[in-house]
C-alpha cells in the first residue's frame, strides 16, 4: 500500500502511526455507553441461536458475525481511539535541508527533465506548496554538498558541478552545524549516489545517537530503460615495459539486449586496441577480455571506452581511465634444466633482445656437474640449485625442465613450493620425459604448487613405458584463452586465432588430461592417439605467487619448422609473453600499495608498505620512509609506522593538492642495512564518479532514514514530508492528541459491512 493511500484511509501518514502512541481517551460516560451497548450487542447476538424459519445454521453464524464486527467497531469509535504524538513548537525549531549539488543531478531520468528540476520546483520556485509548507512551521536552512558541505542562502546558489558525492560528510557536517539550535531533523534531497569509500555507518549512528532524524527525498529512477556503463575495469597496477596486457571490462547495459559495440582502448598518443563486442540479450552484464602492448617505461594512463548509443540515458558513464605503471626494470628467473636440451638454447634466444627478463641457466652436464650460463657473479649457482631461501628468492621467476624429482631433495622441493606460496615467485614446468609425473613428481609438495593433476607413472619397462611414448598434438586455444594476452601471437583477435590454426603440431611425453578446481586452462591439444584433449598451458594462483604447467617438449619447432619462416617471431613472442606473465606482479621485499590508482585533489592517499627479509618473513622493526613527489618535483618525506595490524605492515598518509602524476618511492632499513626500494605512481585529477551507478539508490536512503528515525519519499511522496517532520522527536516538542475515531476507513468498514448483511439476506430470501 502507497503512503498516500495509507493516509486517505488511515487519515495520517504511516510516519505519523510510528512516532505516536495508540491510546483509548473517552471518558467515563462513554466508557459506561460502551459497556451497555456491549452487553446488549451480546444478547441480541445470543437471540440469533433461537431464530429458525427458512434460516440455516451457517446463515445464522454469518450474519452474526457480520453484526459482531459493526459492533465492534461502533464500539471502538466510542472508546475514542487516538495517537499521542510529539509535534514540534511552530517557529522554535529548525530544519537542515542538504541538497546534492553534483553532476548526477544533471541526468534526465524522469519525462526527459533533470533531477535537478525538482529542487528548482519544490524549494525554489515562488509559491511552492512544499517549501510554504515548511516555512509556516520551521526555521529553514539550506546547505550544498558534494565532497564538501557548504551553507547556502537558498537553490539559486547551486551549480550541480561537484564530481563526487559524500553523503556521510554532508550529514554530520550539517548535525554539528545545528548542533547548538533545537533540530527537528534533516531533509535530504539527493539521488543517493554516494561515492566515499568508507560508507556511512559512523554518520548514521552519530545522528541517532543526537536524536536527529534524517527524511531523505530521493530523485531519480531506479532503473535505467536504456543505458551502457563501463562499471569496471581490471589491469595491472605494474607491468614490465614492452609487455601485453590484458584488461578485463565489465559492461552493464539496460535495453541494449544483441546491439553491437565497439570497445576501444587508447591514450594520449592513439588508440592501442578495439574489440567487437555483441551484448548479451539475457542479464545486463558481460565481461569482455581486451589487450594491448604498454611500450613506454612511466605511469601511463589508458582509457577504455564505447561510443555513446542512441537513446542512451547517460553518455559519460561509457569511459573509465586506469593507471598503469610501466616499469623498465629486469626481473631475474632462474631456469634449472636436467640434462642437454635444444629447449635452453631457444629459450635463450627468444630473450636475448628483452633487457626487461634475466634468464640464468643451470644445465645438468653429469652427476653433479652443471653449466652455469648468464649468471651474475662467479659465486652464483656454484653448488647447484639453490638450497637456501635467500639464495632461491633473488629470483622472480623459476623454470623446471626435464629435472627428475630425486635431483631435488626434500627441503629444495618444500623451498620451490614456499618460493610460489610465500614469496609470491612465479613457477613454471616443461613437458619432458623427466618432468610431471613422468618424472616422479607426483606428491610432492611441487605437485601440489602445479595447476594439473598428476598421476603415479610406473617406469617398469622402459621400451613401453608412456614416458617414452611421444604424441604428436595439434595445439589450439580455449574459449578464454583466445582473449589472453599471453597467447596473443597477432595485433587482432582475428589474426591470433588464425596464426595458432596454421601453427606445426608439437609432441607431449606427459600425459595430463585434467586440472585442479580454480585452474584455467588456456591451450589443449589433440591427437587420435588420446583419449581427451592434451591439457597444453595451464596456470593457477597458488598463495602469494603463480605456477604454471606447459607440457609440450619441444616448442622450438615453431622457430625451426619447415612450415616457419625465418621472419616468424611466433616462438619468441609466445615465451617473452609467458614469462613476462610468470614474474609479473611478483612482490620484491618491499611491497608498495594504495587503495587506489587515481585521486581527487585534497582526497587523503593512505600508502600502506609490506617489508619482509631475505626470506619473506614480514618484518616490525624496520625503518620506513615513502618519498612523495608532487608534479612540480617537490619532495616530502614521510616516516612510516607499523600499523599494528598486521605483521610487516606500515602506513602513512598524505594529501595531495597539485593535478598530475605524483612518484612514491619507500625504502626501508633494519639496522642501518638497506632492505628494499619500491616505487608507485598515483595520478590526482578531477575525478567524476557521478554517472557511474547513477540509478536512484533507494535502498541506501531507506536505510539512513529507517536508522536516523526518519522516512523516505519520492517526488510523488513529498508532500507528506512537513506534516511528518512536525512530528518526529527531534527539537522543541510538546504533546498532542490526535483522534483516530473518525478515520475514513472505519466508516467504510460500517458501510461494507452492513451492505454485505444486506445483500446476504436478499440472496438467501430472509429480508
């Protein structure tokens, strides 16, 4: 039931009902009426047993009733029902009227006007019902908010220009700014869009804690009929310069059901990628997978975005900028290979032009005998593999080719698993007749690291054993693995999927048919000689770090095929694209992180700094500093405490003021000893979050005045609102009686009743 129709029927609105209390407030006379008309109700009801003619026992009972109920009501009408409510004092209190003057107010949802209509007609316009209303009773005061809150004369000040919307600011800066004045509560007129990461609840509480009641209006609709959003965009935060990225955009649509779109990604120098996209008829979100090459080292900022449709709503919210910082660093990975293999020479290669990837080589030769290639210095890898944490954990990534499981003992083997799990390195596995299974991995703890299951492998004959059974597999991508970047061999989508169907079948010795829960699976292979497809490339997210599997052994082919032309870089692609993947986001000893990429000016930066030792283990009592750097080159140093929280964990914030890029480098120390350096970027612009999510949020603003002890309206509920404010608890009050007697619905209850008797008997033939 509508509140209008509640207060046609029920003669006050529901709010009213709420505040008051039902109270009996006829007098002795009366009471004495009651009782008489009562008793003889009760006999007349009681002749009604004795009554037969053409009368039936259910007829009886019915009309009985009928009469029980008339007089019961008549009853109640003489006991004098009421409700006591507390109604403020006309002219001694005062109400706050908060008006969102962002940009979302601009939006013509409603018979093509803006929301902002409303406050022109309802608390500007000369002769308005509403705000005469207010005025007769209450001593009005007009504020603006956005980010900020801001006392006003009246709406003629209003510019609806503010990019973000913080409703938590605006209602306890307008509570402490009436704090010294009897409130009778708070008008909110906003279409709820609040934009602050950290909600409302402390506000809420402070506001029922004071007795303010909050009457939120809200403008706008609930649902758009016709719009597309771009309501999310995920890419690295750091990406190693000259690396494909891969961006996954989450587009909302209503009314759109089948068109065709375009999604286009670009910066200031062009655009860097599009994709066709077809929208979903059912649901009105679909996630679409895109990538592009970050070539320049720096904070570049990306904007994704869909040309605006027709009949389209609201137009901005088809854009969003991220923040991705391209770093020219080199990340070491350390690939440890079982005997010799045309593998490492490739490999080697297709690396030599990255100065962004340091591959280092440890190559079996005999028992205990290796090759050490491209290491640093001369003491690196000098005993072999690794066989401290200290030692392994200098590298990003590692590489386990055809290295049987017994090369590694018990502790190496934990320490590979701890090197993925605690120190977030990335692990990847080559096919060979020495790895997987094949090379008794199966349970071990670098079985459970990897993204496919492993099956025991019995090596009893080796003229028949599977591990020497090679077969010849035609590779192919996934449904998802044809969007990621990894396996991305063209500039288009088009032109990828048609290089990977021209490409020369490759040979597997492991057989692997099936991954863990929570792996993706982006290559297969087939072969008649299989019973299901090859599992080719998988990976999963394992602890802190990544492991991968990569089951072919001899991905050289696609450099050294007949089929391959000279010119073909299809090898060197694919494996700069994989192990740029395998170390990227892979944490140093410091570890830098914001809550966001891009800020408002004067919108606090909280920095938060995970500082760990030489083997991972976080770290209370280093020395933090972050070195911020404004646009204009200024430096301010900021010490960084332990949070407390958490172990290794250390915070600062600060508040910038200036637009642009803005460089944090934090360095941290444990007795004088130099930890780690790690370095971010934050860009400060004139942020619009407005049009995003823009549909009236009707559920929060139910919910601040269900909690405040207020009540929610709509344009076509307002004018309830004054009668209603004049009776909250908040302010200078005195107490009223209001009657109930003579509400509408009890006469009409009479008149139904008393009309159904008489139709009863007509139908039956006993009038």
């Amino acid at each position: 039931m509508s509140d209008s129709t509640f207060e046609l029927l029920f003669k006050f609105s529901p709010y009213i009902f709420q505040q008051g209390t039902f109270v009996l407030s006829a007098a002795w006379p009366s009471m004495l009426l009651a009782v008489v008309l009562l008793v003889g109700g009760l006999l007349a009801v009681l002749r009604y047993r004795k009554v037969g003619g053409k009368s039936r026992p259910v007829d009886r009972v019915l009309l009985a009733s009928v009469r029980t109920l008339v007089l019961l009501i008549l009853l109640l009408c003489l006991m004098q029902p009421a409700l006591v409510v507390s109604t403020a004092v006309p002219q001694e209190n005062f109400v706050g009227i908060l008006i969102d003057d962002s940009q979302s107010m601009q939006i013509a949802d409603r018979d093509e006007l803006p929301r902002s209509e409303f406050v022109s007609q309802a608390f500007g316009a000369e002769g308005s019902e509403l705000l005469e209303a207010l005025s007769e009773d209450f001593n009005l005061r007009f504020f603006r908010f956005s980010d900020v809150l801001e006392r006003v004369d009246g709406v003629e000040s209003l510019t609806y220009a503010g990019h973000q919307t913080y409703l938590a600011t605006a209602l306890e800066g307008a509570r402490q700014e009436l704090a010294s004045v009897p409130l009778s509560g708070l008008i909110l007129v906003s279409d709820g869009a609040d934009n602050a990461l950290g909600g409302i609840s402390d506000s809420v509480q402070s506001l029922r804690a004071a007795s303010v009641p909050v009457f939120p209006v809200g403008l706008g609709v609930e649902r758009f009929s016709r719009d597309i959003e771009i309501s999310r965009v995920e890419v690295p935060r750091t990406v190693l310069a000259g690396s494909s990225v891969g961006v996954d955009v989450v587009i909302e649509h209503k009314g759109f059901g089948g068109a065709e779109i375009v999604l286009i990604v670009e910066d200031d120098n062009g655009i860097v990628s599009t994709q066709d996209v077809t929208l979903p008829r059912q649901g009105d979100s679909t996630v679409v997978k895109a990538s592009f090459t970050a070539e320049e080292a720096g904070p570049r900022v990306f904007r994704v975005r869909i040309a605006p449709q027709e009949g389209e709503m609201v137009a901005q919210n088809n854009q969003r900028d991220v923040l991705v910082s391209v770093q020219d660093r080199a990340d070491r990975i350390l690939y440890y290979e079982g005997m010799p293999r045309h593998d490492v020479a490739f490999l080697r290669r297709a690396l030599s032009e990255d100065h962004n990837l340091q591959l280092t080589v440890l190559q079996g030769t005999a028992e205990n005998k290796f090759l050490r290639l491209d290491i640093v210095d001369e003491d690196e890898l000098f005993g072999g593999f690794p066989r401290s944490r200290e030692e392994l954990y200098q590298y990003r990534g590692l590489i386990l080719g055809n290295v049987q499981a017994h090369l590694l003992t018990s502790d190496q083997q934990r320490m590979v698993a701890d090197f993925v799990s605690q120190r977030g390195g990335g692990l990847l596995m080559i096919g060979g007749h020495s790895s997987f299974a094949e090379g008794g991995y199966a349970g071990s703890p670098i079985a459970e690291v990897l993204p496919v299951v492993l099956s025991e492998v019995q090596l009893e004959d080796e003229a028949t054993s599977p591990a020497y059974s090679a077969a010849e597999i035609q590779i192919q991508p996934t449904l998802f693995g044809m969007t990621h970047p990894v396996i991305q061999l063209a500039d288009t989508l088009e032109e990828s999927q048609e290089r990977w169907r021209h490409l020369p079948p490759l040979t597997v010795i492991n057989r692997i048919f099936s991954v863990k829960p929570g792996a993706v699976t982006l290559l297969t292979g087939t072969a008649e000689t299989l019973p299901s497809p090859q599992i080719v490339l998988a990976h999963q997210r394992y602890g802190r770090g990544r492991a991968l599997a990569f089951t072919p052994q001899d991905s050289w082919l696609w450099q050294m095929h007949h089929d391959i032309p000279l010119e073909d870089m299809t090898h060197e692609t694919l494996w700069r694209q994989l192990l740029r993947w395998l170390v990227q986001d892979v944490p140093g000893q410091v570890e830098l992180t914001t809550s966001r990429d891009r800020y408002a000016p004067e919108q606090p930066v909280r920095v938060t700094a995970s500082v760990r030792d030489e083997t991972y283990i976080e770290l209370n009592d280093s020395q933090v500093t972050a070195r911020v750097i404004s646009p204009a080159g200024l430096e301010d140093e900021l010490p960084m405490d332990w949070s407390l929280d958490a172990d290794g964990e250390y915070l600062t914030q600060f508040t910038p003021l200036e637009l642009g890029f803005y460089e944090i480098h934090v360095e941290a120390r444990r007795n004088g000893d130099l930890l780690g350096l790690e370095t971010s970027h934050i860009e400060v612009a004139d942020l619009s979050s407005e049009h995003f999510d823009a549909e009236m949020r009707a559920p929060l603003l139910q919910r601040i005045a269900e909690e405040t002890g207020g009540h929610f309206y709509t344009p076509e509920t307002v004018s309830a609102l004054p009668e209603d404010i004049g009776h909250s608890d908040g302010g200078t009050t005195v107490l009223e009686v209001m009657d109930l007697w003579d509400m509408p619905i009890l006469f009409l209850s009479l008149v139904l009743l008393i009309g159904i008797e008489w139709v009863y008997r007509k139908l039956r033939g006993l009038a």
